[in-house]
C-alpha cells in the first residue's frame, strides 16, 4: 500500500486540478490542487489578442497524484471538485489536449476507479462536484460508472455541453 498523505487540515480536494481554470480562488488555503501531470505550456495563439502571440498554461500541482489511486484516508475531506479530462481523441500537439487533459483508452475503467476514490475520500454526507464536457462522450455514459446518483446538476457553455453534477455521498 503506498503511503497515505497528510491533508493538513485541509476540507476541499481537486484531484484534477490542471490550470485550475474552474477557481475563482486558485490559491484558496482550504484545498489540496493535485495532478498528475506538472508542467508550463506555451503556445502561439494570436486569437486572444496577445501581442506577442502567446498563450500560457501553467499546471501546478499542490500535490502530485492520481485521482484514480488517491494518496489519502478514508473520509477525509468535505469536498471534492472532480473535473477529470474529458477527451479520448486529441493530438499529440492538441491545445485543448493540454489545457485539459486526454483520458486513456481505458478511460471507462478510469473513470469508474476515479469516481470510486472520490467518494472513498469523501467524509459521511461529504459533497462530490463533478464537471463533465461531453464533446466526445455523453455524460450518461460516465454517470453509467458510478452506482451513485447526482442530486441535482446544471448545463453550461455556449453549447450547453458543460455538465456540472453535485453528489452527497450515502
């Protein structure tokens, strides 16, 4: 068993965190920002009006990890924010593969052992926020991989693709 991680008193948990572009506080104190992935991205991209023509990504985890194997006991946190890529087709060199992640071909599996370790985390009546973009895959497809129901969820984006479904663990 690998070593579990201290919380630090920390409630919130984001094992997903890329460029953290869902915070509206992305250095907030009560949360844990892990990733697997660590790593500064710059690309040119004249279409955001930069005058040197470049866009940088920054992925900066608080914490390296896994969300499919999380470093962390039973029912420690209050939160989860669970924004997990959402791609299974993207470039070697894709944009949008690095800005949010690319899942694998096992990505069902993924899933499946993701939402597990969520909730696994998660204290008694602890809240699960997920974040789902179904572009490639439709979001009852994922929801197939977890035998907990949302309560309640919300679409967003300009296509209406975005789905943001909140849970409470049983």
């Amino acid at each position: 068993m690998e070593k579990q991680l201290d919380a630090d008193g920390k409630q919130v948990l984001d094992p997903c965190c890329g460029g953290r572009m869902m915070w509206l506080d992305r250095e907030n104190p009560n949360v844990v920002f892990g990733d697997k992935r660590s790593e500064v991205i710059t690309v040119t991209d004249r279409s955001h009006g930069n005058a040197n023509g470049q866009r940088t990504l920054r992925i900066e985890p608080d914490v390296p990890l896994d969300f499919r194997a999380l470093p962390y006991a039973d029912g420690t946190f209050k939160l989860v924010a669970f924004d997990p890529p959402h791609l299974v087709r993207a470039g070697p060199k894709s944009w949008l593969a690095a800005k949010y992640g690319k899942l694998s071909e096992n990505w069902r599996d993924d899933l499946r052992a993701g939402f597990a370790e969520c909730f696994r985390v998660l204290s008694t009546d602890g809240v699960l926020v997920f974040k789902w973009n179904e572009t490639q895959v439709k979001v009852t497809e994922v929801l197939a991989l977890t035998p907990i129901a949302p309560m309640f969820g919300h679409l967003s984006g300009r296509k209406g693709l975005t789905h943001w479904l909140v849970f409470m663990k049983p």
